[in-house]
C-alpha cells in the first residue's frame, strides 16, 4: 500500500488484487500460484486450500524449499530475486548500486554472519592477489607498476563480490597508493574533489529539487492521459519516453523510483478490472452450459495484464539507463570522460549531446520494439478513462495543482541545459589576460543550483523550493566518492607508470585493425565487463587504459575512449547490471508476479546485442563527424600536462592525411634522445621538437595546410652519417 500512497492512484484500484481475491478464475489462480509464489507473502494474496490438497502441499514445499535453495545460491552469482530485495525506498537507492551486499534473503555464514560466500571469495582472492603482484615482478619497465596492479585487484575484487560497500571501496586508492610508494596521500587525495565532481553537486541538487516538487510525478501523469487507459503500446511509449527525457538531466535511480509506483499501481487497477471480466466469462459459460475454457484458448486478460506489467517495469529501467547516454550529467562514466585530463575539456556538453544524443535516440527505439514484441503485442488493457481521472483527482489532492513552486525548479533546470550547451561562448567572454577560460561548466551548474535556496517556495512559505535537510538526505554523496575513486585510479596508473605497460599491449594492436572493427571490439568488450561490475568501476580502469594505448600507438584519443564510455550504459541482461534494473526488481515486489531473472534475459540479451552492434555503428560515423575522431593525433592532446608526447616538424602523411606536425612519443630508453611518431620512424628529439613542448627548440607550428618557415629545422644528412630515415606510410 506504500506504492499507492506515494504515487497518489487511489486506494480501492490499487489494492484490488488484495481485496477481491475471488475474481480470479480457476485458470488465473493456476497461474498466481505457479508464476507468484515467491511473492504471495508480499502481495498479501490468499491461497486457497482444500483437504485433498495437503500432502500436495507437502510436496509442493519441498520443491519449493530446494528452488529456494537454488536461488539464494544465484544470489551468490548476482542474480536477485525481486523479495531479496529491500522495500523501503532510502534502502533501495543503495541496493541499487550494491545489489548483492543488501540481498536480504542469502545466507550469511562467515564474518560473525556479515559475509556470503561470495563476499569471503572476493575478499581472499583480493588478498592473494595483491601477495602475488607484490612478491613477482610482472612489469620490468616501471617499479611502481605491480604495485599498482595490485592496488587494481583488490578494488576490483571488492567492487565486483561486493565486500565492502562500493562507495567505501572507492576510497582504497587513496589508501593504498601511499602505502604501497606509488603516489602521495595529497595527490591521491587531491583527485576526489574534481572539477567533475562539482557539476555533479550542482546536478544532483537540482534533480533533488525536481523530485521534491513532484515535477516528474506530474509530467508522467500527463504523460499517461494522454496516452489513454486502454492503449498498451501507447503506455509503454508514455511511459519510456518520460523516464527517457527525465534521465537526460536526472539520476537514473531517482526516475526509476519515482514511475515505478506508477507501474504497479496502474497493473494493479487494470488486473482488478481483467478478474471482474474473467470471472464474468467465467459465469456466463458456466450458466450457457460451456466447457470451461482450456489452455487452447490462450492467456487469460488477467494473465496479459500481469505480462504487460513486467514490460512495462522493464521499459523505465531500460529507458532510465537509455538516456542518461545524451548527456554529460546524464551517468557517471560521460562525466569520467569528459574529466580525463588529455582531453583538456575538448567534450563539452553541447558536443556530446551532438554526439550521444543520436545514439540514445536509437537504443530507446530498439528497446521499446524489443519489449513490444516480447511483452505487450496483442494486449488491450481492461481500463476506463474514469479509472484514469480518479487518479488524477486523487494526485491533485496529494500534491495540489501545478504550482510556481514546479514552474521555478522546472525555469532553473531549463537554464542549466542553456548555459552549458552555450558553455563555450562563457569560456570566450570570462577568462584571463592569456585567454584561458576562468567560469567552467561546474560553476555554471553550481550557481544554478545555489538559485534554489534563495528563490521563495509558494506551497511551504516560509522556506525556499529546496532545503539544505532534504539536499542532505537525498543527494547521492555516494556516487562523488565512486567518481572520486575512478579519477584516483586513473591517477595513480599515470603516476606508476602501469598506464603505458597496459597500452602497450593494446596499442600494438590498435594500428592493425581498421576504425569501425576496433569500436566493435571496445563495445562488446565493454558490455562484457558491465555484466560482472557496475559501469563507474568499468569505466574508471578502462578509460585510462585506453589513454595510454592511443599514446603507444599515436592514435587519437577520442577515437578509443568515446565507444567505450557510451557502452558502458548499454546494460539490460541482468537485474544487477545497472542501478535502474535493480530499483525495478525490488519495486517490482509489489506487483502480484515480480520480475524474475528470465524476463531481464528474454527482452535484455537480443536488446544488448543489437544495442551494442547499433551504437558501434553510430559511434564510429558521429565521432568522425562530431569529434573528427579519426584524424591523427591532435596537438591539444599532444601538449596536455598529462601526456608525455612532443609535437614535432615530421612532414609525412598519417592515416591517409598529408601533414608537417605530428605527435612524436619519447621512447622508453632514458640515454637515448629519440621519439617515434606513427608510422613507427624514430627522430631525434633535438631535431624535431616544436614550439609549445619542453624542448621549444622550433617556431610554433603553422598548421597542417601551410609551408613550414624557412628556420623549421628538417632532418639533415652528415656527411659521415647516414640522413635519419624519411617518414614513410604506414602499410
């Protein structure tokens, strides 16, 4: 009943499965007893029972006692029941993130009754891990980097078998790497509090402030009359689009809690009115003198509806993951690369909406077809449009009339989305005497944000629309430290040098395959890697392997780290493979048939896959058209404090385009003085090194289309020497 109260449906069509347990027909109680059984407790639906059906009974229990047994040993595995868990919302906003660590039915025998096996597992492979990396030397080219690795497996064995709680597990970079010498407690520290992070405050206190108006609640009502009661695709459409919108701006765990009590309450009045026509047949046959209806015939209205249901609670969990792509503030993993330091704030927000935006659009449509046809084809819902505005009265009685107060949170969040899309027109007027901007995107969310607590609120006078007591409750701190722990990772492989060790392998391999095959191999290998950990931890270890591999192999950056980071959204298979599908199975619980595993993997494993083909696809021709991805490595990159590349006078041609500055990359040896530029021709420094490195021992670059100066020095031959190799084609 905490679902019918919070979303404002009334309560006689929300409880009706509760109270009118006898409408059912005989083959729709088959079917309850069968398909609900785990979730009879928490609907509250009577069984009926009958004297010759004891000793079935008995053995129905033991059957049920070892499916039990067999599923709490899949909650080992990550594969919840939506009973395991939590129901109250604050807890489920948690559970989301840590499914396993809050599953509330598994048994618990280690740790004085804290650990399940897996935790104990994860812990002591963690520890056998960092022994081994710590006594043999893997990496013979930096000193720090087994240290490092080691640092990396045990955060990675805690975020994936859920030892700790994963925002406790991001603060293990920040003590390890001090005591294992691989960087300061002051840079290890410095690297939580981004400038990422203070965007992210500012976002979150505004989707605070939505959610504290209702203003979601009410566009997802307008949404749902104007889809009409009866129209099942048109609900689902209703329903997906909002969460997708909504997502774009907030957090993909806010939306999802906030439309699911939508979902069950709204399957709930329809199953109340598909009993009343059930058991209506069910007497005219009876009365006619006809067979009672048999399988044949096919599923029952009450079952169809209990189907659509389960589709419909997918659609706002897969949406809720779908739009977050579109945006910067959208998911954490668009934030960790807008963040990395080679990128220089070259991904701004109105770029990457030009970018994801198309590939969101995309998914959302791919998904609503994939549950359409797997859930809500051929259903027509047994609703009327009075039904419909009883729930209308009964919201507007709960939360009032669309008030200034909504206007206002709305105006702020419609600000924000306008000045970071002209975000670079600010960096251009507030700046310094050299030019550099001085007001970034945090500041612009934050100031958005600080409007909140001065402009007055209507409907509680005397306050502002948001209080700092409900910012403090409902702001995700948790998800600034996973951020936090992300950057300081990718910190720390830079300071140990394990960064160029990973992309050296990788980056051997990266000028052998062509552009569009490599996003293929990132998306499904990024997919992969989400199934088993959630996407900030995918994304914290990848992206900085990837930085490095565009190093070794002098590729562009952006052409590896922007397919990486849009697939680490790309989770639908499993119920803990995104926070949204977590807050849907645990909402789920109070629907009469909660979602299982299976309905995850009958919509969620085709979607994945044609997703992940898709958005491949998508990514290889937006990021050449948006990003001009595929061209060589540029300069911003090349002089970025965080690479360690000159930019040199190599006349040559690179990936096809003809050129007189190119990326070199120092090579590894500390007596030799040379680097290598892409096609793998090795120059002496001295000789190549251009304006704006630290060797400035040439004029500044003019540009790739225009004639070197006549003081650009060029590679001269000796006449006891041999001239340095002509740069030549890669083949």
């Amino acid at each position: 009943m905490a679902c019918v109260a919070e979303s404002g449906f009334p309560a006689g069509a929300a409880a009706g499965a509760e109270e009118q347990p006898a409408l059912a027909t005989p083959a729709a109680a088959v079917g309850v007893s069968e398909l609900a059984a785990p979730s009879t407790q928490s609907s509250g639906l009577p069984r009926a029972s009958s004297a010759p059906s004891k000793s079935l009974d008995r053995k129905g229990s033991a059957a049920l006692s070892r499916s039990g047994s067999l599923l709490q040993r899949a909650a080992t595995l990550q594969m919840q029941r939506a009973n395991s868990m939590p129901e109250d919302d604050a807890d489920l906003r948690h559970a989301a993130s840590m499914p396993g660590l809050m599953d509330m039915e598994s048994d618990r025998p280690f740790c004085c009754g804290m650990w399940k096996t897996q935790q104990l597992v994860g812990a002591i492979l963690g520890v056998v891990l960092v022994v081994v990396f710590l006594s043999v030397r893997v990496v013979h080219e930096y000193a720090k980097a087994d240290a490092m690795i080691a640092v990396v497996c045990l955060t990675g064995c805690c975020w994936v078998f859920e030892v700790m709680p994963i925002y406790v597990t991001a603060l293990l970079p920040a003590v390890l790497m001090p005591l294992f010498e691989i960087t300061s407690t002051e840079i290890a520290a410095r690297a939580y509090w981004h400038w990422v992070s203070m965007l992210f405050v500012g976002a979150f206190l505004i989707d605070v402030a939505m959610e504290h108006v209702n203003l979601p609640r009410r566009i997802m009502f307008r949404a749902m009359a104007w889809a009409g009661p009866a129209n099942a695709a048109a609900l689902l459409a209703a329903f997906m689009s909002v969460a997708w919108v909504l997502s774009m701006v907030c957090s993909d765990i806010a939306i999802t809690l906030m439309l699911a009590p939508f979902v069950t309450s709204l399957v709930r009045a329809a199953e109340d009115e598909a009993s009343s026509l059930d058991d209506d047949s069910a007497v005219a046959d009876a009365e006619g003198g006809a067979l009672r209806r048999g399988p044949a015939e096919g599923p029952s209205k009450v079952d169809q509806v209990r189907r659509f249901g389960a589709g419909l609670m997918l659609g706002v969990a897969y949406a809720a993951s779908i739009g977050g792509i579109a945006t910067t503030i959208g998911t954490p993993p668009n934030a960790l690369l807008a963040g990395t330091q080679i990128l220089a704030g070259h991904v701004s927000f109105g770029s990457w909406i030009l970018f994801a935006l198309p590939i969101s659009f995309c998914a959302i449509i791919l998904a609503y077809i994939a549950l359409y046809f797997g859930f809500v084809r051929g259903i027509k819902l047994p609703l009327r449009r009075e039904v419909l505005m009883a729930e209308q009265a009964a919201l507007e009685q709960e939360i009032g009339k669309f008030s200034r107060d909504e206007m206002l949170v709305g105006f702020v969040q419609v600000l924000l989305l306008v000045l970071l899309c002209i975000q670079p027109l600010i960096d251009r007027i507030v700046h310094n005497p050299l030019g550099e901007p001085l007001a970034g995107s945090a500041t612009t969310a934050c100031l958005c944000a600080m409007l909140l607590f001065v402009l007055p609120s209507k409907v509680r006078e005397g306050e502002a629309l948001l209080t700092w007591r409900v910012a403090q409750e409902k702001v995700p701190w948790g998800v600034l430290l996973l951020m936090g722990g992300g950057f300081s990772l990718g910190q720390g492989f830079h300071e140990s040098g394990l960064d160029l060790a990973l992309g050296k392998g990788f980056g051997q391999v990266v000028p052998n395959v062509s552009p569009l095959a490599l996003h293929f191999v990132i998306v499904f290998s990024v997919v992969l890697c989400i199934q088993a950990m959630n996407s900030i931890a995918t994304a914290a270890w990848v992206l900085p392997m990837l930085v490095s591999a565009s190093l070794v192999s002098v590729t562009n950056p952006l052409q590896l780290m922007l397919p990486a980071t849009v697939a680490c959204s790309f989770s639908f298979l499993l119920p803990t493979a995104s926070p949204s599908n977590a807050v849907a199975l645990g909402k789920s619980r109070d629907l009469v048939q909660p979602l299982r595993v299976r309905d995850f993997a009958r919509a969620g494993l085709p979607l994945t896959v044609v997703v992940a083909a898709i958005g491949a696809l998508l990514s290889y021709g937006l990021a050449e058209v948006v990003f001009d991805a595929h061209s060589p490595f540029p300069q911003w990159a090349c002089v970025s404090p965080a690479t360690n590349c000159i930019w040199a006078y190599v006349p040559g041609e690179v990936q096809g385009r003809r050129v007189e500055y190119q990326a070199c990359i120092p090579n590894d040896a500390d007596d030799d003085r040379t680097c290598t530029v892409w096609n793998g021709s090795v120059w002496p420094i001295n000789e190549v090194a251009t304006y704006g490195t630290p060797w400035g021992l040439a004029p500044e670059p003019q540009g790739r289309d225009t004639e070197p100066e006549e003081s650009a020095p060029e590679p001269e031959p000796e006449e006891e020497e041999e001239a340095p190799p002509a740069p030549a084609a890669r083949p």
